[in-house]
C-alpha cells in the first residue's frame, strides 16, 4: 500500500514523441477549419433571427382599452411601471430603463389592455427617451432600420453545429 | 553621369534600397497590418466567427487595421507621473530600432555579374565565398554571427522598457522575459551553429548557393529553430512575456496611444525577420532566382513563414512560464544537441 505514492505532477513520464504528435494534430485541425471554416456567427444587423410567437418584447398600451386599475403599476418588481393622470383619466407610463421585460404587468391587466410586442433591438441616445408617456405608449415601436433584414431560422446540423436557414 | 543615372544609382544602392524600399521598412509596414489583419482573420475562421468585416466587406474587413491604427495615432499619449519622460519615450522607439537592426545584415538575394538591376554594386557586395555579389544592406562573411549577436540585443530593451515605465506589470513581464530569452537564444543559438557546422560556413549567402534547403539537410535544427523564433517574437502558445489575461501587456502596460502601436511593432517586425533568417537557413532562400526577383522569393516565403507562426494564435493556448521553460530545457535543448551532432555528421558524409 505505501508503495503507492502518488508523484508530483511535473515529473510524470511523457513521451516526447506521442507530444510531438498530439502538436501536429492540433495544427492540423487549426489548418483544416481554417481550409474550411464552418462559421455560425449571426451576421446580425443583415440578417435575424425570426423570433417565437410568444417573445416579450417591448410592451405597448392600448388607450382606449385600459381602465385605469393600477394592477400593472402594482405588480411591476422592478417599478418600471407608474401611473400618470391624462386629461382625466389614469394611465401607466414605463420606463424602459428598469423594465426586466418579465411580462406580470400583461399577465394581469384585466382587461388586456397592454400587450408584448415581439421587438427588442432597440437603441436609445438618452434616457430621457427610455420612458415611454402614455401617447408614446399607445403604439407599436417602430425600429427606424433602412436596410434590408433577412430573416432566418436556426437549425442544429449534424455537420456545422448550427445553420441558418433563411425563413420564408 | 546625368543626374537621373545618379539618382537611380543612389535609389538602388542595395543599403539603401534592401533596408527601405523593397524587402525593408515600407515592406515592413505593409506586412505588420497585414499580419495582424491575417492574425485576426484565421483566430476567427478557426474560431467559427467571422472577424473583422464591417471595415471594407469586400476585401474582409481589411481596412479594419488602418482604422485602428489610425485611432492609435489621433490618441493621447499619457506619460506616468513618476517616470523619466525622456526615457519613457525613448523605449519604444529604441526597441523598435533594435528589432529592426539585424535586418541590415540579412541578405536576401545575391547579385550577379551582369543583367540584373543591382549588378552595379556588385564589387561593394562582392562576397569571396560563393564569387557572386550579395543583396543585403551590410555585407560581412559572418553575417550569421552578426544576425545572432544583433537578435541577442532585443530583450536588453524590453527589459528596460519594462524597467522606465515604473509598473509592476511591466515589471513582470521584463522578468518573464530574461527567463524566456535565455532559454530561446540557446535554442537558436544551437539551430544555428549545427547549420554552420553543417555547411562549413558563418555566412548565409554560402549556405543558401549551397542549393540544399537546410530543412532537409538538418530537419531537426529547423523544427528547433522555428520554436525558437516562436518564443523571441512571442507568438502564441508562448505569448507569456505580454500575457494579457495576466499581465495587462506586460511591458508596455503603461503606454498608450501611438507609443502602444511602437511597442507592438516589434515583436512582429522580430518574427519577420527570424522568418527571413528561417527562410535563408532553411527553406532554400532565393535559389532558384537572383537579383530582384530573387528577393521576392525570399520575402514571399518569409510571408509564409510570419503567417505560419501568426496562426499558431487560433491553434494554441498560452503556456505558462514553468511550462515553457521546461519544454525548452528538457525537450529542445536536448534536441538541439543532437541537431548539432546531427549536422556535425551530415555535414563530414554528404556537405563535403
């Protein structure tokens, strides 16, 4: 039993030539994917993935459908979400800066007045313009993006891992 | 003579031609981005990303690096409070001067009687050893041990870079680089002089007329060169002395701007011209051209062999100093050795 004593690491027996050999195949799989590159990156701003029907995105108000019951406002755990007065009425204001985009505040409106849109690549300048008012609010957000998106699936290949496919 | 005859004589007068124009400094510049736009670019092919692309899609990002460099150039340069600030400017530029130094005496093509574009000068580069004039900015007989000599110049300077900047990280890397410098210059040193003794020779250009590529007469001095060369320019997997998970840049930690952009250079610079050293000892030089054309060959196969030794990049991680240290001690210096007796013997039975 006390023979088996376990050597420091730095002095085990390699073989110089197996380390050789294990060099060389290292480079040769660099030289064969460099030969033949298999890429997934996502070359984003041209192409995109087409997002799942229940993605939550930015959140959008419908005006004439809220009644004013602060639920949004109460459920909301990061306080993105207040309540402001317009002419009269109560309306929820968000701010885009502390939103977690967890959804509770769509989960709860009782009379589904609010609703996720499936946009997220969105930028902003100021943080001024990260809180949405309720006029702001009321509609879809549009991304002001000119060129052309191709949109596109991903696939598991055997092969190559990941493919993009484009989506029709 | 006329003035134009004069002014062609003095362009392509081969200390001023070799060492600026042609396989010299604008050649130099254009293969430092080149090699780190191809560095960049084969990390990300094996990597399975993209690399750089936006700048110039067509040519694949390409004028990504000119960007950057352009950005380093337009930065501030800050210089430390407790800094000699004489010195601190000096560093850079010194190492760079030194990295490029042992190009002068590299030849890169030899000169014939007549026909060629250099035959002018061919008496003021005549070289008594092959009877055939010699391309290189300085010409001596024992080139080969001026190269050496001149290389061995390089980590004095990176240790006193290291030493004015007034940083611990600086400090550091300097330290990782006297231990790696001694054990890279042996290999070297080693691979060298078992192809002199294989060639009976201490000069390149003999060795390369000799016509037989030195990585077939002595593979192993070659393997043990190449990992040497690996090393002194600090390519990857021997990237230690500016490791940057570790050390931020390691000597050149706490420059900044365009300072950053002298303090890079080097290294590749070095590596470029290991590659024309690697080129001439073993890979056939110019043979079969002469002349021009002759140094275009070398200078493309020194390209080949930079690219080659950039690449290691995408294959390898970073070795740590003990790592290092002990592959070149326990592995390569042993294999050095026998590279020499190795050329010793090949050298009496086929190099007569």
């Amino acid at each position: 039993m006390d023979s088996v004593k376990k050597e420091p690491k730095e002095y085990k027996k390699e073989n110089p030539i197996g380390l050789f050999g294990d060099h060389l195949n290292a480079i040769a799989t660099g030289l064969k994917y460099f030969a033949k590159p298999q890429r997934i990156t996502l070359k984003y701003p041209e192409e995109s993935i087409r997002l799942p029907t229940g993605y939550r995105g930015l959140i959008r108000l419908y005006k004439d459908v809220c009644i004013g019951c602060t639920l949004c406002a109460m459920i909301c755990p990061a306080d993105a979400m207040k309540m402001m007065t317009q002419e009269g009425k109560k309306l929820p204001i968000i701010n885009y800066g502390r939103c977690v985009f967890c959804g509770f505040c769509v989960d709860i409106c009782p009379v589904d007045a609010l609703k996720e849109t499936g946009v997220h690549d969105v930028a902003f300048s100021n943080r001024r313009d990260l809180i949405f008012d309720p006029d702001k609010f009321n509609k879809n957000y549009d991304v002001p993006f000119t060129g052309v998106v191709r949109k596109v699936r991903a696939e598991v290949d055997e092969k190559k891992g990941i493919r993009y496919v484009p989506d029709s | 003579m006329d003035f134009i005859s004069i002014l062609r004589f003095y362009f392509f007068y081969p200390s001023f031609f070799d060492i600026i124009i042609f396989p010299g400094l604008i050649l130099f510049a254009v293969i430092l981005l080149t090699a780190i736009w191809f560095e960049r670019k084969a990390a990300a092919r094996v990597q399975m990303r993209v690399g750089p692309y936006y700048a110039s899609k067509r040519s694949g990002g390409f004028l990504q690096l000119v960007a950057d460099a352009l950005k380093f150039v337009f930065s501030e340069m800050i210089i430390p409070d407790q800094v000699n600030p004489t010195l601190f400017v000096l560093a850079p530029a010194l190492l760079l001067m030194i990295s490029i130094l042992p190009f002068a005496v590299v030849p890169v093509s030899i000169i014939p009687k007549s026909g060629s574009i250099f035959s002018p000068y061919f008496h003021d580069f005549y070289d008594p050893n092959i009877g055939m004039g010699v391309l290189s900015g300085f010409f001596t007989q024992y080139n080969l041990v001026l190269v050496l000599a001149l290389e061995a110049i390089y980590p004095i300077f990176i240790i006193f870079m290291g030493w004015v900047t007034n940083n611990r990280f600086a400090i550091l890397g300097s330290v990782r680089e006297t231990m790696l410098s001694v054990s890279y210059d042996v290999l070297i040193f080693m691979a060298t002089v078992s192809l002199a003794l294989e060639f009976h020779t201490l000069d390149i250009a003999q060795i390369v007329q000799r016509g037989i590529p030195g990585i077939l007469a002595n593979p192993f001095a070659a393997l043990v060169f190449f990992i040497g060369m690996l090393i002194g320019s600090s390519r990857f997997p021997f990237d230690i002395v500016e490791a940057e998970t570790e050390l931020v840049v390691g000597p050149a930690t706490e420059y900044s701007g365009f300072l950053f952009v002298i303090t890079m250079a080097p290294a590749y610079i070095g590596n470029f011209i290991y590659s024309f050293i690697f080129v001439d000892l073993f890979l056939g030089g110019w043979l079969p051209f002469t002349g021009l054309p002759g140094a275009a060959y070398t200078a493309l196969k020194a390209v080949i062999v930079l690219f080659f030794s950039v690449f290691m990049r995408s294959v390898y991680g970073r070795y740590r100093l003990d790592q290092a240290l002990r592959g070149s001690w326990k592995y390569l210096f042993p294999l050095s050795l026998f590279a020499l007796i190795f050329g010793m013997v090949v050298g009496f039975l086929w190099i007569a």
